[in-house]
C-alpha cells in the first residue's frame, strides 16, 4: 500500500519538478539558447552598471553597434541592436547613475527605429533589458500620447502585459529550437554567446553582425516612401536630451552609412524628409547633426544594413567630426 502511494506520489512530483526545472532553464538560462542580439544587451546592461572613465559614448541600434569601434577606455559602445530612442534613454539614465557624465554623447538610430517599436518584446522585454517601472514608465508615457499601439497592436497599454509576456512559453520556444538545431549544425550557444560576451568586454561594447566580403542587398529603407518621427520617440528623444543638457553632455547624431545598392534607388521624399528630420535635431532639441543620409561601398558592409571592412572609416569619420566640434568651441570661446 505504501508502495502505490509512494509510486503516485512520484507520478504527480516527478513531472511538475520537470516543469519547474525546464521553466527555470527558459527564465535563467538564457545565455544558452537565445541567438547572438542576447550577449549585446547583457554586456551593455552591465557596462551601465560598472564604473568607467569614458568621454565619447554612442547610444544606437546596430548599425551604430558595428559601425563605431572604440579606440581606448575613454570611449564605450552602448548601442544595441534594434533599439529605439525608448530603451536608450533608459541606457543612458543608468550609465549615469553609476558614472560621471561623458564629455561627448553621440545618438545613431536607424530611420527604421525612429518609426517604429517593433523589436520591443522580443528583444528589450524578452532579454530582461528593461525592467518593470521602466516599462511602466513607458505604457503611461504611450498612453498619455495614444501612442499604445506602438507598443501593443492591440492598442491597449496594460501594465501587466509586462508579466504575461514573460510566463508565455510559446514567446521562448522559437529560441529553444534554433538553438538545439544551431548545436546540431555548429557549436553550442551557450558557447557562442559566452565568446560574444568576452568579445565585448574586450572591444568596448563593439560588435559586428554581417561578415560578408561585399552586400549588394537592399536595406530597410529601400522601401521606404516617407519619414515621420513617432510621437514616444519624440518624447524619448526630448528625455535623452534634457537628461545630457542637466550633466552637461555635448550630444550629437551621427546617421550611419547605406551601402551603395540601397542609396542609389532611395525615393527621394524619404531622404528629403529624413534628412529634413536631421536638420531640425539641433533647434528642437539640441542635438548636433553631424551628417545626412549617405553611403559608401558595396564592399564595406558585411550585409545590407551592416558595416563589416568599412567600420573604420565610420569610426575615424565620427572622431575626427568630435574633434572639429571641439576645436570649433575652443576658437569660439577664446573670442
């Protein structure tokens, strides 16, 4: 008798352990099944919270991440990939609470990101970047703007969302299964993620995405036929820019290059009204364009949204732009 209830016990305890211990996996054990975007937002979580002694710090999406390459330790790459000016002023609020202001920030979004949110969920909420009040911040902030269908197509801004989305397995299963199928082809993620990691600690945030020789392939914008900034980014837009001007942070934009197949077929309203976007940065917020649309070589971009051989030029391109400003300043203030 006590053998039968010992042996139904088991029966009810076994597999609800198994559940338990498989969920704790999906919740904990990210690193090794997500794909290559989850160690970019780790690393960039953690360099917020760490101490460090940079002057030139960029916040962006991933053409920003593989576009600029930090020199030294006074400068630091936080951008992180399909991110909008939503998350980075959250980066940029952390970063703050743990060091003392940069003397230089430099914004480089995407067109793309300053439109839409679409990578939201599954990559700021589903890789524990953004925390419950910020997130809460964000749905009274969209809907205050009726702006809640940018965040939910349901157009509902409900705070709970944030914990529904998390306990859906169905949200994690995609993951799981590339990252058994990626292990059978290749190495573990685990393994690979674990490298990024290292990788970035290393190269100051730095990260490529594409590595192809050449990228003849149209980019998002290809498509498109017109600009308009979304009313939360503006509103996020304005928050990162008041939150530099009370630290005293010179704040710029830098728009990353198109590859050459991308910008020869551009409809010339989009680069009218994006570029027109970038000329009204200064008056509006503050913020120093430093550069319109432009392109360079098929051959310096590792896909075709991504700088791969090119990544230098951006860089030294960026630097030398600062360094203008600075002696610009310099002269202006000696007068």
């Amino acid at each position: 008798m006590q053998k039968y209830k010992f042996s139904a016990l088991f029966m009810i305890v076994a597999p609800l352990f198994a559940i338990a211990l498989f969920w704790a996996f999906v919740v904990f054990g990210k690193i090794a099944y997500m794909n290559v975007e989850y160690p970019t937002y780790k690393d960039t979580q953690l360099k917020t919270a760490q101490n460090h002694n940079a002057q030139i710090i960029i916040l962006g999406d991933s053409r920003a991440k593989a576009g600029f390459i930090p020199q030294d330790s006074t400068q630091l790459n936080l951008a992180i990939g399909g991110t909008t000016p939503i998350s980075g002023y959250y980066t940029l609020k952390r970063y703050l609470t743990h060091n003392a202001p940069p003397k230089v920030l430099i914004l480089s979004f995407g067109d793309r990101n300053y439109l839409d949110n679409k990578t939201f969920w599954r990559r700021a909420i589903k890789f524990d970047y953004l925390d419950f009040g910020e997130f809460s911040e964000i749905m009274e902030n969209a809907h205050k703007l009726g702006q809640c269908k940018v965040i939910n197509q349901n157009g509902k801004c409900k705070k709970y969302y944030f914990f529904i989305y998390k306990m859906q397995l169905q949200n994690y299963t995609a993951e799981i299964y590339n990252a058994l199928i990626y292990w059978r082809v290749w190495r573990s993620r685990f393994a690979t993620n674990t490298q990024i990691m290292a990788d970035l600690a290393q190269n100051g945030g730095h990260f490529f995405y594409g590595r192809a020789h050449e990228s003849k392939g149209l980019n998002f914008e290809a498509e498109l036929k017109g600009f308009a900034l979304n009313p939360l980014h503006d509103l996020y837009l304005q928050k990162i820019a008041d939150l530099a001007k009370a630290h005293n942070i010179a704040l710029f934009h830098y728009q990353m290059p198109f590859n050459e197949a991308s910008f020869n077929v551009l409809d010339s309203r989009f680069t009218h009204e994006y570029n027109a976007f970038l000329d009204s940065l200064q008056d509006k917020y503050g913020i120093i364009a430093l550069n319109h649309i432009w392109a360079l070589p098929n051959s310096d971009f590792g896909d075709s949204s991504h700088l791969y051989k090119g990544a230098h030029k951006t860089t030294a391109d960026i630097l030398a732009k600062i360094k203008a400003w600075e002696a610009k300043s310099k002269e202006y203030l000696a007068q």
